[in-house]
C-alpha cells in the first residue's frame, strides 16, 4: 500500500472503514502509519525510525500512544528552558536601560510574570486533552488557512529568538576565549541544540529534565560570590510620570519574555494520557515556568544594581553586557573556575532554545499540505540551518536591529491569547466545545475572517500603545519621559483584539454557521 492509499490526515486507509474505537479518536494518526508503502516519505521516515527519531508531526496524537505519565517532566521541561542567561539578562534590564528601583523592579518581576505565564499553563492543558500540537488547535480559533498567518509569526519568533539567544551564548564563549570566534561559538551551541531536537519529543524533555540543574548551580555561586561581594545597593524607586512610563517599559520586557511560550505550549503535552489531571498539569507548568523566571530575573536585577555605583561592573557591562556583568562578579574571585561556569551558562543557551526549534517545524507543517509531507526531522534540519545563517553576519553586524526587530513583532503574542481566550471561554464555552474530527477540514472549522480582522485591530492597538527603540506609539508617547514613552502595547493589543473579536465572531456564526 503506498502513501497516496493512506490518508495521513485522518489516519485511515483510502477505501477501509476507519478503525474508530472512541469518539474522541477521530482524526488521530498511529505511529505505524508513517512507515507504510514505498514513497520517499515512507522511506525516509522508516530511516527515521531505525535511530529512534521522532517521526510525528502535526498529525494527531492517538490515545493509546499518550504514554507520557511524568507529569515532573511538565514542569522540568520549562524550568530548564528558563534558568538560562537569557533570563537574567532580562531583569538586568530594570536597572540598565530602565533606571528603575530595586524594590519597584522586585514587584514587577514577580507579578508580571505571574500574569505572563498564566496562558502558557492554560493551553498546556489541552495537551493531553486532545492529542494536538499548538499551532494545529490554533485553527479552532483562526481557521484551517487563517492560522498560517499566525504560523508565519511564530515562525519568526521562534528563528529571530534562536538567532538572538545563540549570539548572545557565542559572547560569553568569546568572552571567556577570545581565540574562539563568533561563528565557532554559534556553531557549537547550534549543533548541541540540533541533536536535542533532531529526536523530538522524548529526547527534548529527557535533556530539559537534567539541564536546570548545573545552571541552577551556577546562578547559586553566582549569588553567593555576589552577595560576598557587597556590591549590591538597594537603588530608591523613583517616583512620577518617568517612573509610571519604566514600569511599564519594563513589564512589556517581561511580560514578552515569559508569555513567548505561549505558542508552543501544548507541543509539550501532547503525549500526556487523556486522563491527566488539567489542574495538576497546569500546577507543574505553573512551578516550572514561575521560579526561574523570577529567580533568574531578580538575581540579574540585584547584580545589576552594583554597575551604578561600581566602576568594574560599569565598565563589565558597557565592554561586554550582561556577560561583562557576570565576568565581574565571577572572575575576580575564581578565576579558571568563573571562566567555566560562564561557559556553563553560555551552553545553557541549549536548553532555551531547544522549544524553539522543535516548536518551529509544527509551524512550518502547519503552512501547508506539502509542508505537512516533509518529515519533522528535515525541517528541524532546515530550521537549524536557516537561523545559522542568520545569526552568523548578525554576530558581527547587525545583532541591535534583530533583537529591536524581535521585540517589535512579540506584540503578536497578546493579539493571539486575546482571539484564543475570547474562542474559548465565549464560543466553545470550555473544552467540550471542541469536535476534535474537524480539526483538518477547512469547511467545517471557523471560516477565520473575524480572527483575520481581529488580529488586525490587535496589530493596531499594538502600535497605538508600543514603545520601541524604532517607533512610540501615539498613546504610549504621553506616559512616562518625553521621548522614551511608556510601553502599553501588550495591553491595548490584548484589548482590542479580545474585544473586536467577540463581536465579529457572533457575526461570523450568524452567518456562516460555524
């Protein structure tokens, strides 16, 4: 039987009633499927199979293959992808670039990104639920073509982060040795981020579930030499329009980088058995995403705090950033031993980057039928090489105009959960809302126009609201220090989208029935 006799979509074989078991079974794919006849598909995905690698795709995940009991690798998964550096850098950025207080910055650590991670731990659930990938139960709310609109953005985001953070963990390689140069650093962490993903899902979580913990180490010795030191100066909050106008810079920078999970969420419990309990799942996503972020956060936060008053962190950073703030609170004190643990944390950029790339080739398969027929391997393959090329001319050229391009386009991430949310609890009202056999037959699932028109009025009230190295917002420009704004872009987005949705939705089922 060759692949033109077996739909991969609905998991059954052209011209045999369909092994259906449970209703909920509908559309699911078996593992098997993928090996059967001699197309080139077949072949490569049976040359797939003999290492072990992950062969599914954006295909549904059938119930008796969710085998995944460790609800601890939920939690494991998140927690490693966010004791990085990157996340350091991000509360370094209260201080640096915001010139906010020590306390004031504290709060807005903490209760950002408990607002932040909220959806992530919300769509984790639908994991186990309904056996979907992210972006594949994103056509419930855009519809079967609507929703490539929202794959091309998250397929920037996930190739602009990966270039960004591989850049970053080059630096603090060529920091410790200058002789190791840009591309070398990125290459490296590169191809350690590639045969993580290479195998999919399993692998991805068996590393996610070790890796937090040499850089939990880590970011320990960093506090202890750090609070040695004396260094640290509990900085007075400022108060006023400009203090109003950083604290919502600063929560925007947060808000963005714990909410950015947001898109891949249920791709990481998509093999959770159906039973799992949507509480508990959302308890370990909750814990695994919330102490990193806030621990590596307030620890950047406290370490930046010496570069206003300490020359050698002043210099450390304006000489190398956030890795000429670590280097100087490592070095001086351990030498060899703070060269290694920067090296530590400049390969933790694996495990940040690791969502990335295996959430990038749903997106891709999402795009299309064709996309869809290519191994997840291959575009995991492609994806690697695709950012590589990226980030290899921006280590050296334009490394400022990528980051400011990312942080421009993240608004996209409130304009999603706004349509997403509004969907949800408004017109499935829950999850029993969802009929899981349609999830691939674009005439019965949403036509997508009041999600197509919704997500622009969020691009509109993104830009209204934003405050950008590259563009202030008309609105964000009255708040806070004149020319510097206030950055209220998530939150108008988020607003305009979830409202304009409501009712341009009730009009679409009006109309169309669906």
């Amino acid at each position: 039987m060759g692949r033109a006799d077996y739909d991969i979509e609905t998991g059954s074989p052209v011209g045999m009633e369909k092994h259906q078991p449970f209703e909920d079974e509908i559309g699911a794919v078996p593992g098997e499927s993928f090996e059967v006849g001699d197309t080139w598909y077949a072949r490569t995905q049976r040359f797939a199979g003999r290492f072990k690698i992950e062969q599914r795709g954006i295909e549904r995940v059938p119930e008796n293959e969710r085998t995944d009991n460790s609800l601890m690798k939920v939690g494991t998964m998140w927690l490693s992808a966010n004791m990085v550096v990157s996340s350091f850098a991000i509360g370094a950025l209260a201080v640096t670039v915001f010139q906010l207080g020590f306390v004031d910055s504290l709060l807005t650590i903490l209760f950002i990104n408990i607002l932040a991670i909220t959806p992530v731990c919300f769509f984790s659930t639908f994991g186990p639920r309904f056996g979907l990938r992210q972006m594949v139960l994103s056509r419930f709310y855009f519809g079967f073509h609507g929703v490539k609109i929202i794959a091309i953005f998250n397929i920037l985001a996930c190739v602009g982060w990966s270039s960004v953070n591989v850049i970053v963990g080059a630096q603090l390689l060529n920091a410790v040795n200058n002789n190791v140069p840009g591309y070398a650093g990125i290459i490296i962490i590169a191809a350690a981020t590639f045969f993580v993903t290479l195998f999919g899902y399993k692998v991805v979580h068996a590393y996610e579930y070790w890796s937090w913990i040499p850089c939990f180490i880590i970011f320990l010795i960093i506090l202890g030499e750090f609070a040695h030191s004396g260094k640290f100066s509990n900085l007075p909050k400022g108060v006023g329009q400009s203090e109003a106008g950083s604290i919502l810079s600063f929560a925007a920078s947060v808000f963005g980088f714990g909410t950015g999970w947001t898109s891949y969420a249920a791709d990481y419990t998509v093999y959770q058995p159906a039973k799992s309990s949507r509480v508990k799942v959302f308890t370990w996503t909750f814990a695994g995403l919330i102490f990193p972020l806030c621990f590596t956060e307030m620890l950047g936060l406290a370490v930046a705090t010496a570069s206003v008053e300490t020359p050698e962190y002043l210099a450390g950073y304006k000489e190398s950033g956030v890795g000429g703030l670590l280097a100087a609170v490592l070095f001086p004190p351990l030498g060899r031993f703070g060269q290694f643990c920067l090296v530590v944390l400049a390969l933790s950029i694996v495990a940040n980057n690791c969502p990335n790339i295996y959430s990038l080739t749903f997106s891709l398969q999402v795009m299309g039928r064709w996309t869809q027929n290519i191994p997840r391997f291959i575009w995991t393959i492609i994806g690697t090489l695709v950012y590589c090329a990226i980030a290899i001319p921006g280590y050296s050229h334009f490394e400022s105009v990528l980051e400011n391009f990312m942080l421009l386009i993240g608004y996209w991430l409130a304009i999603y959960e706004g349509i997403a949310l509004g969907e949800h609890f408004f017109f499935k009202k829950g999850y029993l809302g969802y009929h899981l056999e349609i999830y691939n037959q674009p005439s019965r699932l949403p036509p997508g126009i009041a999600a197509i028109i919704a997500f622009c009025f969020g691009v509109f009230g993104a830009v209204m609201g934003m405050a950008q190295v590259w563009f202030i917002g008309p609105i964000g420009q009255h708040i806070g220090t004149p020319g510097y704004g206030g950055d209220i872009g998530f939150e108008l987005a988020f607003a305009f989208s979830v409202i304009s949705y409501i009712g341009l939705r009730t009009l679409e089922v009006k109309h169309f029935g669906r």
